[in-house]
C-alpha cells in the first residue's frame, strides 16, 4: 500500500472511530488539517506508520485525548467579538441580575458551552461581577458559571486560570487590573471570580443532566457541526435551560430549521435567542442518539 493510501485509509477510520467512542465529528474539518494533525501525533507518539497509529488510539485513552485536543480547534479569546459581551451584558446579564437580586432568588446559572481553555466562561464571570457591581448590593446571589469542552487538555488549562500577556490583550484594561493579579510571567484570574467558575468535561451532543440555566453561552462551536449535529446539540440546549433562559451562539453561527422555532430572537447581530416554552417543536426537532453513531442518551454534564 502506499503512503498516500495509508493516510487516507488511517483518515477514515480515525474519523469513524472518534465519532463512534466520542461523538466527536471531524468530517467537516478540512482534510488537509487533519490529516497534519494526524502526521503530527503519529511523529510524537513514535508511530512507524499511519495505521499503527490508528491501532495505538484503540488502546490508549490518553492518546484519543492528545488527537482531540489536536483536532479541537481551540481558537478563543477573552471579550472576543467585545460587542456581543457588551449586548449580552445589557440585554440579558442586566436584567437577569436585577431580577434576582431583587426577588432574592438563590442563584444564576450559566453554561459556557465549547469554552476550549476558558476564556470565555472568565469573560462572562466578569460581566456578571460588573453587574453586580453596578447594583451596589451586597445580595448574596450565587453565581454558577461552568464551562464545559471535549478537550481534557484545554480544560486543564481553564481551570489554572493563569493566562500570558499576550492572551489577556482583550481584557479592558480597567477589569485587568479589576480581576486578575500579575504574576511573574503573566496574569491570574483572581479568586472571587475563580470561585464562581467551574470546568467539566462533556460532549455537547450528551443530553445534559441539568435543566436550570439562565443563560447559555455557545459561540463559535456548532459552526463546525453537521446539521442533524447542530439539531441536536441546540435541542439539548433547549431543555437545559429554564424557561425564557437565554441563548448566545457566535456571530456566525445561527439556528436554522425547527431549532430556530424554539427561540424567540433577542438580538440578531449578536446572535441572542430566548427560549420559547417547549412543545411540539423540540419533540419534533429532537435526533435520536441512534442516528448519531456512537452518542449514548446517557446524562452528560455534572454540575450542581
Ligand atoms: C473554536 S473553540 C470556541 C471557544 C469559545 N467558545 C470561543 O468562542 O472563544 C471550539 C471549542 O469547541 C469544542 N468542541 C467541539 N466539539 C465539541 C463537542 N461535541 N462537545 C464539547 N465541546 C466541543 C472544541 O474542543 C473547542 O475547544
């Protein structure tokens, strides 16, 4: 066999075997990336060929692991798109914040969905503490933030919640020196807001074992999926959140089909939705699991 065909063989089956042990779907990731990224681990790991490599990710969970995180495009940023974070603030954060304060209600609860090495579920931590300062109470509103994400590495880095230099620039300077300490090679999230932020892993096609959240922030994520993939995912969404809880995807993401009639748009530039009480819709729009190969109906995401 030659080389060439190798790869592509090693391609295929590596395609199949993630979608099957992990849900996760790269065949819209253009071939010539992943196909560098198999290279890539096929080096690292002291592979002689594509095909043993393929035989090393059936034995070696920690492998399947470093793939993801190769594949995983974690392209992220903190305030990224700032002017979506500036309407989510004033659109949902704001009311939402008031509203709890004022009615002394226990907790919010946000999902940061897809947050790769979690700058985003710190950006959202933060507007909801500006929030809470612009009130000037001293409510004792708890506040749940957990961001979740396919990669145990990305995930890994969130939870230090240490960040370069380079990858703060995005933070107004004023919530810089608000939020984080400088440490010697760069900034760290400080504690008040670390303590309200946790990381789990979790597939996103997993149906979610909780259904109380505010607010779900999913941006730049399901641009990659496949449609019956972006179905199912927003339905999930869907039923985790309360009803009227929100719904933020990227800016050039959108709900398409019988998702999008189960959300009243908020705002369309920065992609908002509402939910809208379930129905006929989410019946009618939910995948079963069986028609995604290797995605179990099992609960996914623990948070309490
Ligand atoms: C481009 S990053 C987006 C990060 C962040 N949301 C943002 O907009 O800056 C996409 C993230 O989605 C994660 N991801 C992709 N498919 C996923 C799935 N099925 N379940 C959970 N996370 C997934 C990837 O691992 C990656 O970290």
């Amino acid at each position: 066999m030659t080389l060439a065909s190798q790869n592509d063989q090693a391609q295929d089956l590596i395609r199949r075997f993630l979608q099957q042990t992990r849900g996760f779907d790269i065949s819209g990731y253009s071939p010539s990336f992943v196909s560098r990224s198999i290279r890539k681990r096929t080096g690292r790991t002291g592979c002689s060929s594509p095909l043993q490599y393929v035989a090393l990710l059936r034995r070696d969970d920690d492998e399947v692991n470093e793939l993801i995180s190769a594949l995983s495009i974690n392209v992220t940023d903190f305030f990224r798109d700032d002017d979506a974070f500036r309407a989510l603030s004033t659109l949902v954060l704001r009311p939402l914040v008031s509203q709890k304060v004022e009615q002394g209600w226990s907790a919010l609860r946000v999902w940061s969905a897809g947050c790769a090495t979690g700058q985003e579920t710190y950006t959202v931590a933060m507007c909801v503490a500006e929030e809470l300062r612009r009130l000037r109470t001293d409510s004792a509103l708890v506040v749940r933030i957990v961001g979740t994400d396919l990669s145990s590495k990305a995930l890994a880095y969130a939870q230090r919640g240490t960040y370069t230099p380079e990858q703060v620039k995005g933070v107004p300077r004023r919530l810089l020196a608000e939020y984080f300490t400088r440490t010697e090679s760069g900034y760290e999230i400080l504690p008040s807001i670390r303590r309200d932020v946790k990381f789990s892993e979790g597939n996103l096609l997993n149906r979610p074992d909780r259904k109380f959240f505010d607010l779900v922030v999913c941006r730049n994520v399901v641009i990659y999926f496949s449609r019956p993939m972006h179905d199912r995912v927003i339905t999930n969404f869907h039923a985790a959140l309360k009803a009227g809880g929100y719904l933020m995807l990227g800016r050039t993401e959108t709900l398409l089909g019988r998702p999008r009639q189960m959300f009243d748009l908020v705002d369309h530039e920065n992609r908002i939705f509402r939910k809208l009480a379930a129905g006929a819709a989410e019946e009618a729009v939910q995948t079963p699991p069986s028609a995604i190969r290797g995605v179990s109906d099992r609960a996914d995401l623990r948070f309490s």
